[in-house]
C-alpha cells in the first residue's frame, strides 16, 4: 500500500520576544556607559602601559578591550533585536551579533599570542618598568571597572547585560594584576614580576575568549543550544495524546538568546492536529521556553476494503518473477 501525508505547518510566531530579551532604557543607557568608559581608558592604558614600559598595562588594556567589545556586541543584538525579518533576512538579524562576538574572539587569541611571546622576550630581557606610572593608571582602571559593575548590577534583566557584568569581574581582577605588578616594582625593582603578571591577566582572556568562540561557534554551526536537551524534547513531544512518534527534530539557535524547534510528529488521528499542535506549543514553550516553532503532522492512511497490492520497484518485481520461475 501507497503511503501519503497531508503536508500541513503550523508555525507560532510570537508578537512579542520573552521577557529579559529586550533591554529596558536603563539597560541600554548602563550599557552605553560602560562602552563609553571601558573603551575610552582601554586606549589610555594602552598607551600608558607602552609609555610605561609594562606588559601587564597593556595586557589590562586588552582585557578591556574584550570587555569594550562584549558592550558593543550586547548593544548591537539589543538593536537588532528590535527589527522585524525582511525580505531578504526572514529570521531577522540577530545573527550579527553572534558573527561579530566570533570576529571578536578570533582577534582576542591573536592578542593573548603577541602576550605570551612577548613576556616570554621580557623574561629574556628585562624591560624597565615605570612602576609609579602602572600605579596610577591601574588604579584609575581599577575606579572605572567597579563603576561599570556597579552599573551592569542595576540592569541585570537583560541577559546581555549579565554577560557584559560577567566580562567586568574579569577585567577588575586584571587591573588589580596590574596594579600589583606596578607596586612590586616601585616598591623593589623586580621587573620580572611584569611579565609574570601579564601572562596571568592573558590567561584571564583567553578563558573568556574560548568561552566566547565555543558559544559563537556553536550557534553558528545549529548546535543544539547548550541549556537545552534533545532527547527531553522529542520525548515530551512523544508524551502528548494522540502522538505515535516524532521524526526530523530539529532544536537549533536563531540568536544567541532564542531557540527554534522543528519537527515532524506522526498523529493516530489527523483530527486532533489542532488540539496536539496547542498542546506541543504549551510544552515547548513552558517548559522549555522555546518560542519560535514549526510543527508538521503526519498520519497513516487507511487501507481500503478487498484485497492490497503491495507497490515494489520494479528490479524487485522482475526478480521475483525470476525466482518464481
């Protein structure tokens, strides 16, 4: 017997994105601020650090370059977030924050390399380090990092917001390294310990700069999102009444906050696709929060009455005849 199925889809498309996916006015104004501030004395401490002689000021400078980076990435998927799917983009663009936290991290291991060979040149060859100097602008560093905190702290809602605070604690122990290297040297002259320090903060962003890649990566290439689970979803689909199995489940990221599910689900009865497709967006949504889905039913057809005649390829029929003969 033939089979058929009634290709029907049946998508929810919400009107509006999960509570905390948005960013308030203050979530934005704390991330504005904190772009503003930790960008703006990145490129001072740079300068500071090569003015300084200090590798571990401009290996702070870098560390808050990531985190100017991780504010601009948050501004942008808060933005784009904002805009409907287009013609020409129809899942929106909220992609381009994944792509461009990918760039980022590619560049952040290209900074944590020059780090590493160039305190190992240091250890070589001692530098001197205006120790004084590392001082002053570490602990200004050290102000501005627990002032962004302190802002993030205030609009935790978003969860670029959390992501961003989570970059800042980083950074503040970065600049505390960095002040304890100047000290060490105003204090005894040992320059070594600059370089020993510097490798320490380049540990700091290359933890921060895997994580980010491994995430990027991962939604980049439709990984399964990581705080989700494959098998519970097909088998809570499986769960519903009427449902006889699910086949061709998908379960991937849009963005770096939204998944999306897909998948075909065979019924005992078509007549309550209305009711099962309902009920499978409750689960997924409650559940899972799982917000964007796509849902296909399928069904045996019901043989008619007499006799049936199987449908083979034709190399099986002649094959057959042969062996019949």
């Amino acid at each position: 017997m033939a089979h058929a199925h009634d290709h029907l889809h049946a998508h929810d498309h919400p009107r509006e994105r999960p509570h905390g996916q948005v960013a308030s006015g203050a979530t934005l104004r704390a991330l504005k601020a904190g772009l503003s501030l930790t960008a703006g004395f990145a490129i001072v401490e740079a300068i500071g650090g090569w003015i300084a002689g200090s590798l571990a000021l401009i290996s702070d400078a870098g560390h808050m370059a990531t985190d100017a980076a991780s504010f601009t990435v948050a501004l942008i998927a808060q933005y784009l977030a904002q805009r409907p799917p287009s013609t020409t983009a129809s899942y929106g663009h909220a992609r381009a924050e994944v792509l461009a936290a990918f760039v980022n991290a590619l560049a952040m291991l290209a900074l944590v390399v020059w780090i590493a060979v160039e305190a190992v040149q240091r250890m070589r060859e001692p530098v001197p380090v205006a120790g004084g100097t590392v001082v002053v602008i570490a602990s200004i560093g050290l102000v501005i990092n627990v002032l962004v905190a302190m802002m993030l702290m205030r609009a935790q809602e978003s969860i670029n917001a959390r992501g961003a605070l989570l970059h800042v604690f980083g950074d503040i122990l970065g600049s505390v390294a960095a002040l304890v290297a100047g000290a060490v040297v105003a204090y005894t002259g040992w320059t070594p310990i600059d370089p020993i320090l510097s490798v320490v903060v380049a540990l700091l962003i290359l933890r921060s700069t895997i994580s980010l890649l491994r995430e990027s990566g991962a939604v980049l290439m439709e990984r399964v999102p990581s705080h989700l689970s494959y098998e519970q979803i097909g088998r809570a689909l499986c769960a519903l009444p009427g449902v006889t199995g699910v086949h061709d489940l998908h379960v991937w990221n849009m963005s770096a906050d939204r998944a999306a599910v897909s998948a075909h689900m065979t019924l005992a009865d078509g007549d309550a696709w209305p009711a099962t497709l309902a009920a499978a967006q409750r689960v997924l949504a409650e559940r899972f929060g799982v917000d964007h889905v796509t849902l296909q039913p399928s069904w045996p057809i019901r043989a008619p009455e007499g006799r049936i005649i199987p449908v083979v390829p034709a190399q099986d029929a002649a094959r057959s005849a042969h062996d019949g003969a």
